[in-house]
C-alpha cells in the first residue's frame, strides 16, 4: 500500500520545518487522534538530527478487526532522521503489534510555495501474512488485509492532522510578518 499526503501550512518552511522537528510535544493537543508521544533519543550533528519516538494513537478499532487487533496497534515506535540541508525527513515506523510482519516506511519533503510550505509526505505499508505469528496460516491472508486496512487509514489522517495541528500551533504561537 503507498501512502501519499500532502499538507500545505501557511508559513515559511524554516519554520515550518523546525517545528515539526523541534516542538513535537507541544503539537500533542493539536492531533486529536494522537494520545501521546515520548521522545526516547534524540543525536545529531551538523545538518542532522536522528530520533526516536515512542508514540500512542487513539481511535476505535473496528469490529471486524478486534479479534486480531489491539490496543498495541495504535502505539508505534518512529525512527527518523532530519536532514536540514535538504528539508527532509526520512521516517520508519515499527509496529508494536505484528512487528516482524509490518513494514512502514517513507519520507516527507518540506517545500517553499509563495510563502507557504507544503510537505509531501510519501511511503509505503507492507504487510507480509507469512509473518504474522500466532495467526493460523489459513487466515493470515485476510488478518494481514484487515491489518493493512486499519493502519492505512490511520497513516494518511494523521500525516494531514499533523499538519493541520502545526498550522493551529503556530497560528497561535506565532505573528506572521
């Protein structure tokens, strides 16, 4: 499954950027489906900063999908590395459930537009079914779609509602010029 959102935010991608990187836990309120975010590291030099975040979703998850699903679908671990010179970030999310079956990763390039910035946040959702312990084989198949399903359709609304939630932050924090 590819993920694709693009978000547009009214200010200057320096700032932009850094607040999406630096101000992470002051975007928490911002992002209703996110209940929380623990930064475990953060190192870098130079032009680039390395983290690793530990995040808690929040959401209803569907009854189709509560036999095989949990409450460990909505937490992930995000690793992350900022490259200032380029206004990227390339991203990989572990999955607390199914860990060794989900494969999530991608990049978000940050882009002037007339004053604006407009981040492309691009990536993929793999789902391998062999993968997937303590599911009998038979059924691997279709838990891995439901899997797919449920995840995907968080990815994409929670790349946008950061950037609705960056938006608000910095409306708020923030005199334009």
């Amino acid at each position: 499954m590819l993920i694709s959102a693009d978000t547009r935010v009214p200010f200057p991608r320096p700032l932009v950027y850094s607040t999406y990187r630096d101000k992470l836990m002051e975007l928490v309120p911002y992002m209703p489906n996110i209940r929380g975010v623990q930064v475990r590291s953060r190192e870098g030099s130079g032009d680039w900063i390395k983290f690793v975040n530990e995040w808690q979703g929040g959401g209803d998850i569907p009854t189709a999908a509560r036999a095989f699903l949990n409450e460990s679908m909505l937490s992930w671990t995000e690793h992350a590395v900022w490259h200032g010179d380029r206004f990227t970030t390339e991203w990989q999310i572990e999955t607390h459930a199914f860990t060794e079956a989900v494969r999530c990763l991608g990049t978000n390039h940050f882009f002037e537009d007339q004053g604006m910035t407009v981040i492309e946040s691009r990536g993929e959702l793999i789902i391998d079914p062999r993968k997937l312990k303590d599911v009998p084989p038979f059924l691997a198949g279709m838990v891995s779609g439901i899997v797919e399903d449920f995840l995907g359709k968080k990815i994409g609304p929670n790349l946008m509602q950061m950037g609705s939630g960056v938006t608000t932050y910095l409306e708020r924090e923030t005199v334009r010029p």
